[in-house]
C-alpha cells in the first residue's frame, strides 16, 4: 500500500521489449494485490506500433477493464516531434469526482512555486493537431509511416547481418530475431563496451557503452555498412559475456 509502480505503456525504453497482453494482465494482478498506483510512463504512443489505440492497450486495461485509478504521464516530445518544447500532460484517472477535485487542488499547490504556467506554443501546438480532424487524420498517417520506417530499417539489419553470417554476440543468442522482435527506437544488440568502443574508433559508430543502438540513425543505405562493422568488432574483440 502506498507504493507507486512506474511502468512503460509502449515501447520501452531502453529494453525495446514489451510485454504481451497476456503478461500485462499478471502484472495488473501484482499491482492490485500490493494496492499499488500504477504511473504509466507514455512517450510513444503511435510511435511504437503506428497504431494509437494499440499503443494504449495497456493504460486501457488498467483503466476500463479493471477500474484502477491511475496515473499516466504523456510526452508528445517524441510522437509530435516537439523536443524543443518538452510539451506533455499529467493525466490522473480517479474513481469519483471528489477525489479528483482534492487531487487537482494538491496539483495547483504544487504547480504554483514550481512553474506557474507552462509553456503554451507547444501545447497549442498539439491542441490544434488533435481538435482538427484533417490535421488528427495527418498526423496518424504520419505516425504510422515513421513506425513501419523503424520496423523496416530493424529488417534490414537484422538481414544484413545474417547475409555475412555476423556471429551472434554469445551463445545466448541463436539469431539476430532480437533486432526485429524489439520494438520501438532503441535496440539491444548485446554488444558490449568492448564492443562499442571498436566501433567508435575503427568504423565511427557511435551507441551507448551497453550496446543500444537507436535505430532512427539506421537507413537501408547504411544498414550493410554497420553490420559489417558490428562482425569486424565481434570477431576482433570475441564474443560478449552474456
């Protein structure tokens, strides 16, 4: 009791690995036997998949089908492409309108010596997308398109690196499957610091230290030229430890 669990509607990041219906409805499980909060962390609704309803089965569930009161933090910095702006909404799904009114009066209490206002370019910004139909109908389409262009690029790596027979970084790994069974931007590679650091000072490829590759920086035009640089690195370094 009292407790808050922080969980990753869709997408997650880093892991690129959510879980199925199925495993959410074990977790709703665990959340509701503690009487814990959930705090749905939503950055890429409609990023991850190209479907905005599928990308929100998880709050959904939580919500309608189980009644839960919740919160759910939504940033449109990545969905809206409003980085600069670091626009969102804090959005709190109570059980009676009592209870939302002493929730919004403790907000405002909170609000007031912290920022006051927010900013507002960026929130009219999504206010005129999501009010107009025409403009909602675009920025769908759009959605889905940057969505099947990660899954395509995902694709093409993976088959990439099984065209050179690039060794898998250990033998925990049968294939390349987990590049295109992730999702969303980032990717696990299960390449190590080793690893990444060959890449950055033989083939200037640049990810973080624990192999995450972001996968916006991949095209079909440099996906043949990483993987040959990823079994460069494996076969000069050998195989990481898990």
């Amino acid at each position: 009791a009292n407790s808050t669990f922080v969980l990753h509607t869709v997408a997650h990041n880093p892991s690129g690995v959510d879980p199925t219906p199925e495993q959410w409805k074990l977790i709703a499980e665990v959340v509701k036997e503690k009487n814990a909060i959930p705090v749905f962390d939503t950055a890429y609704q409609g990023y991850a998949t190209g479907d905005l309803d599928k990308d929100a089965w998880s709050v959904r569930y939580f919500a309608h089908d189980l009644g839960m009161e919740l919160m759910v933090t939504q940033s449109y910095s990545k969905n809206f492409g409003l980085y600069g702006e670091r626009i969102g909404a804090l959005n709190i799904v109570t059980k009676d309108a009592e209870t939302a009114g002493k929730i919004r009066s403790q907000l405002n209490g909170i609000i007031r010596p912290m920022y006051s206002n927010p900013q507002l370019h960026g929130a009219r910004l999504v206010a005129a997308v999501v009010s107009d139909p025409a403009l909602y109908q675009q920025w769908d389409s759009e959605l889905k398109m940057m969505a099947g262009r990660i899954t395509t690029v995902r694709t093409a790596l993976r088959d990439a690196l099984v065209a050179i027979s690039c060794p898998t970084p250990s033998s925990n790994y049968e294939s390349w499957n987990h590049i295109v069974n992730q999702i969303g931007m980032f990717a696990y590679t299960g390449l190590e610091a080793k690893h990444v650091i060959a890449l950055e000072k033989k083939w200037h490829i640049y990810c973080t230290k624990n192999g995450r590759f972001s996968m916006a920086g991949v095209n079909l035009n440099n996906a043949s030229y990483i993987a040959n640089a990823m079994k460069d690195v494996l076969e000069s370094e050998g195989p990481s430890a898990v």
